[in-house]
C-alpha cells in the first residue's frame, strides 16, 4: 500500500505539471485576441502594445510560464537591489507590493513632471506621503539613466528618460499618461506559492477569489452530494432487486427522464415552477442584499443537480446490483434458506457498489468543476460561474488557475475511490 500511494502521489505530480504546461499553451494570448477582448475592438494599436506590455504578454512564454509557477518576485528583487513586501492595504483588503528599504519603510514610485524618481512611503492607513527633491536615477555602462522599483500599482518597473507614456483606463475612458515605465514585471510569487497574480478583470488576487469561489462551489457540490449518493444508491439496490417489476420500471424512467434533460433544461424548469409560479423560492443564487447566501439560495441549484446526476448513479448501481443478484454465490446462499435481507445487505450489497464508486469518485469532479451551466443559470458566485466569466473575458491566467483546481479534484478523487475499492473488496491489492 505504501508503494501505491507514493506512486500515486508522484502520478498526481506529474499529471499536475503536465496540465498547467498544456493549459499554459492553449490559453496563451499571442494572437492579440485578449487584448482585444480586453481593449475592445476600436482600440488602437498602442494601446494594444503598451497593455501587452504591462501585462508582460511580450515576453517569451516560457518566462510567463515558469513566472506563474514560481513566481518572479525574486527576479524583481534582483532587478531593484531590495528585498519587496506585501501588505494588505487596510482601506480594500487588497494585497500589495511595496519596496522594503531596510529601514521599516514600505515604499513605491513614480516620475513627475520634472523627470524625478519620487518616493511614495506607505502610512499607517495605507495612504501615501510624496519625498520630493530626490535624484534617484542610476546610470548603465552606456551613459543612460534608468531605475527599477514598484510603481503605484503594484508592479515591477523600469524607468528611463525617454518620456514614456502609457495607456491606462479611468471612469471617462483610456488615456495617455507621460512619465511611464519602458518595462513591467507583474509581480506575483507563483501559485506553488498560493499566488497566480492579479485578476485582469477584476484587479483583485486570482487565488483570493478562486479560494471564495471555490468554498462556494465545494459547499453546492457537497450539499448535491449529500443530496444525491444515498438516494441513488438505494433506489438503484431497489430497482436492482426488483428487476422487471413494476417498480424497478418506474425508477428506471425518472432516472433516465432526468438524465436526459440537460441542466439548462432542468434548471429553467426548477425555476418557472418553483420560483415564478409558486414563488417558493428566488429566481437567482446571488447574494443581492449584501446579508449572504440564506438557505434557500442552494434549494433550486441542488434540485437541479439531482435532477440530472440521479439517474446515472441510480442506472448504474441497479445494473451492478442485477449483475451481482445473478452470481452463483448469490443463487446458493438463498437455496440454503438464508434471509434474504441477509444476502443482499451482506454478501450483494458490497459487490455491487464496486462499479457505482467509480461513478461517483467521477461525478465529484463534475459537482466541482462541471455545473458551470447550473451556476451560470442561477447566477452562483462559484468556481464555475467564475471559470465562465474569465473566460469570456479573456482573463487566461485566472482561468488556468480555477482550472488547476478542478484538476487536483480530479486526481484526488481518483486517488480516493482507488482506496475505496480496497475497502469494499479486500482481495485487491496494489504493489
């Protein structure tokens, strides 16, 4: 068991590392079409060059890549000569970076009108003071005066004298600023570090948001499961037991009904039922009042997934449990006399749950990672709702992210029903 579980861990590593490297590739922006998602399709060109370079989109993908992974903020450090630092800032709750200067001051920059690097030193509340008259700039081999530190918003950045100007957007629109940095690294320690960066859409921390979003969908998905395993499993041994009767046809049809209906079926269903006509519970699953998700927020989402996953779990242990019912075993135990109740609780019962586990070790990963219609349709701030909105905005790095999530549920939950099968079957062994 020992040896199975440390090659399953490295399994899970290597699966791990391949799929970031392959996500990494297919959501890669080289065509520009994120930044025209993100732009809009009248932006110009420079403003299209000077957001790639912000978001450090021209620079190589194996950088981007290995950034992501790891992290970049110790190539800034050596880049600006000083230890940086995050701190939350009091007013938002946002994490940001700042550059340490030994002397417990947490400081970022910028360049006034005058061509001068200024200081901008964090206060207790999180506000700024301005150290004016400072000649900060540092000269290369060639003459030129250049200078890296964290800008205002957060970022590695380097500053020269050529009059740089950037485009940035503001409440009336994009605009043109001078005194711009020639050069980004946006800083982020890397998710083995539990830090993807900054979410391109919102501009909060992708892991702060994935971590909400997923509790949310982990809580919906629990409540599904709780919800749908135990029901389908006994009226999968019902319908199993009582093959070719009346009732195992009736639990055959609802199961295959409701497998049939998508979930965007289903759901508007729940919702013009229960919530337009007999107005038991709210169209939507979002918290519109500010007061959080009350109960019956998770009523119509859980309907709707055990409307569509009962039935493949029911369907599924009823053939496990008529294939079983039929082994010789089973037909001498009862020629015996013993109870019936007995051989199937006992000696079926346990056989016949073998196939429904791997069903259910797989539909865990779908509660999490796959009712991206079911939160889309209720509007659920979970993973998936979220999944969906960054990538129709083009967010490429908050996605991968949510979606390395779905991928470490889904390794672990294979990992689990392997042991599982021991447990129901102690025959099996793994070398």
């Amino acid at each position: 068991m020992g040896r199975f579980l440390f090659r399953s861990v490295v399994s899970i590593m290597v699966t791990m590392v391949l799929v970031s490297i392959l996500l990494f590739v297919l959501l890669d922006p080289r065509d520009g079409e994120v930044l025209v998602k993100i732009l809009g399709i009248e932006s110009t060109p420079e403003q299209r060059e000077s957001l790639a370079n912000q978001l450090a989109l021209d620079t190589p993908i194996m950088q981007r890549y290995v950034d992501w992974v790891i992290g970049n903020d110790w190539r800034a450090e050596r880049l600006i000569g000083k230890d940086l630092a995050i701190i939350t800032d009091p007013r938002t709750g946002d994490q940001i970076w700042y550059v340490d200067d030994g002397d417990g001051r947490f400081l970022q920059y910028e360049v006034d009108e005058n061509q001068m690097i200024v200081p901008l030193v964090r206060q207790e509340d999180g506000s700024y003071a301005k150290e004016e008259g400072l000649d900060l700039w540092q000269t290369d081999e060639n003459g030129e005066k250049f200078f890296w530190g964290v800008d205002g918003k957060g970022r590695g950045a380097l500053w020269d004298q050529s009059g740089a100007t950037e485009f940035v957007t503001t409440q009336t629109g994009w605009q043109e600023l001078a005194g711009a940095p020639v050069d980004y690294i946006p800083l982020r320690k890397g998710v083995l570090r539990g830090d993807a960066g900054l979410s391109w859409r919102t501009g909060r921390s992708i892991f702060n948001s994935v971590t909400e979003r997923a509790s949310r969908t982990f809580i919906l998905a629990g409540l599904a499961f709780v919800v749908v395993m135990p029901l389908a499993l006994v009226f999968g041994i019902i319908a199993g037991i009582n093959e070719g009767r009346p009732l195992d046809r009736i639990i055959s049809i609802v199961g295959l009904i409701g497998t049939s209906s998508p979930e965007f079926v289903s759901g508007l269903i729940m919702i013009f039922v229960f919530a337009l006509t007999w107005k038991l519970f709210p169209t939507q699953s979002a918290d519109l009042t500010g007061q959080g998700l009350q109960p019956k927020h998770y009523v119509l989402p859980v309907l709707t997934l055990t409307a569509v996953e009962l039935g493949y779990v029911v369907r599924m242990t009823r053939a496990s449990m008529v294939d079983v019912m039929k082994a010789p075993y089973i037909r001498t135990a009862i020629i015996k006399g013993m109870p019936y109740r007995r051989v199937v609780f006992r000696h079926a019962l346990r056989n016949a749950l073998m196939a429904p586990i791997t069903i259910i070790m797989l539909h865990i990963n779908y509660l999490v990672g796959g009712i991206v219609v079911v939160e889309a349709i209720f509007a659920y701030p979970g993973l998936g709702d979220y999944i969906f909105e960054s990538a129709i905005f083009g967010d490429v790095y908050a996605l991968a992210a949510a979606a390395m999530v779905t991928v470490i549920v889904a390794v672990l939950t294979r990992l689990f029903g392997d042991l599982a099968y021991t447990l129901l079957n102690p025959r099996i062994r793994f070398s």
